[in-house]
C-alpha cells in the first residue's frame, strides 16, 4: 500500500511537467503559476551566471550563494510555506539580494562591509 500512494503521488508530480514543457515556456506572456516560476528561475539562472562573472572568483561565488539561498529559504518558507508561489517568491528574493551585492560590493562601496 505505501508503495501504490508513492507511485500515485509520482504520477501527480510527472504529468504537469509532460503537459507543458520546460522549453516551450514564453515569459512574455507567463500566466499561470507554474510558467511564472519557470520565467524566475530562467531569470536567477541569467543573472547568478552574470553575478559569477563580475565575482570573479568561484569560491567567493559558492559562498555568496550558501549564504544568500540559506536566507531566502528561510524568509520565503515562513510566509509562503507549502504554496505554488514559494519558488517565484524565493527566486525574486535571490534576484534582490543579487543585486544588492552588485550595488554595493562589486563597487566597492563601503557600505558593504
């Protein structure tokens, strides 16, 4: 019996993602939840590999990213736990702080630390 709702639950998991591809997804006119959260992640992807570039040292890069996903997990989880918007809501959070880094660190000012 476990085994069968662990299949069922699989099944539930694999069709949404036959119904519609990954690929076949046009951020320009995103509608439902699941598009949106594909578009944010295709959006963190662009910017994490720019932001990697301008760091320009890949440990530095690995750390920055422990600490900043450690915290958008953490804000995203207390206020949209269990919800079809987390990913997106974590993904915007991972952009922000992105670009608060390139604001400030990669710049040089002091604020930064």
């Amino acid at each position: 019996m476990k085994h069968l709702s662990l299949i069922i639950s699989l099944i539930g998991v694999v069709t949404p993602l036959k119904s519609e591809s990954y690929k076949e997804v046009d951020c320009n006119s995103a509608m439902t939840q699941y598009q949106m959260n594909i578009c944010s992640s295709r959006s963190l992807y662009k910017n994490d590999l720019e932001l990697k570039e301008e760091i320009g040292d890949v440990e530095v890069y690995k750390k920055w990213k422990i600490g900043r996903e450690a915290i958008c997990q953490y804000y995203s989880g207390k206020q949209f736990e269990g919800g079809s918007i987390r990913p997106m809501m974590q993904n915007g959070c991972n952009l922000r702080l992105n670009s608060e880094a390139k604001r400030y660190c990669l710049t040089g000012d002091p604020q930064c630390g």
